[in-house]
C-alpha cells in the first residue's frame, strides 16, 4: 500500500493508494496525525507492516506542520525499510520540509 502524506495545512490529506481523505487536526496534529494515520490503515484491513512507499509533500506550508509530518515520514520509512518520495516524485533518503521562505527569527528584546 503506497502513503502520500500533506501536513503542509491544518487540513491533513493522506492517501492511501487511491483513496484519500481529510482530517482538520490543526494544533493537534502531533498527538493525533499517527492515530487518524493507523485509523485509516485499520478501515483498509491494512497495518503498518503492509505499507509500501511513502511520499510527503514537503512544502511550501505551516511550519509546525511540516516539521511534525517529516519527523513521521522519515521515521516510517526508516522502521519499514521502505522508499520515500518527495511530492516531486524524487526518492529521498530523509525529507526536509521546505518552508518556502526562510527563518523568521525575531531580535532579543534585551
């Protein structure tokens, strides 16, 4: 079973081969984005051990998000032994979110 995975948004799209669905997690995503994940593996008769390949759209988008969706992929695609793409199709061995921009990082007020 291929995974796609789009932190990229409040809105997460994962898909499942060719079925995909929506969930918004939005400042909860890092406690839930793993169960709605084995949650849809489940309602396919799927477990971890039976995915295949994993893209992730590394970006531009949230931050937060992207930071927390590349930490999941890269450490699936680890324990799994299994491929990883980015969302221009290209293997990766580890993903780095692309956040479109760079770091905006504030002065010290001191």
């Amino acid at each position: 079973m291929k995974l796609y995975l789009d932190t990229s948004t409040p809105e997460v799209i994962l898909k499942l081969n060719d079925k995909e669905y929506r969930k918004e997690l939005g400042h909860d995503m890092a406690e839930k984005l793993l169960k709605f994940i084995h949650d849809k593996l489940q309602e396919n008769h799927q477990g971890w051990r039976d995915i295949t390949a994993i893209t992730f759209m590394s970006g531009p988008g949230s931050f937060t998000g992207l930071r927390i969706g590349a930490s999941i992929v890269n450490t699936l695609a680890h324990e799994l032994n299994v491929p990883l793409y980015n969302h221009h199709d290209q293997k990766q061995k580890i993903i780095l979110p692309d956040y479109g921009r760079g770091a905006n990082i504030t002065s010290p007020k001191k």
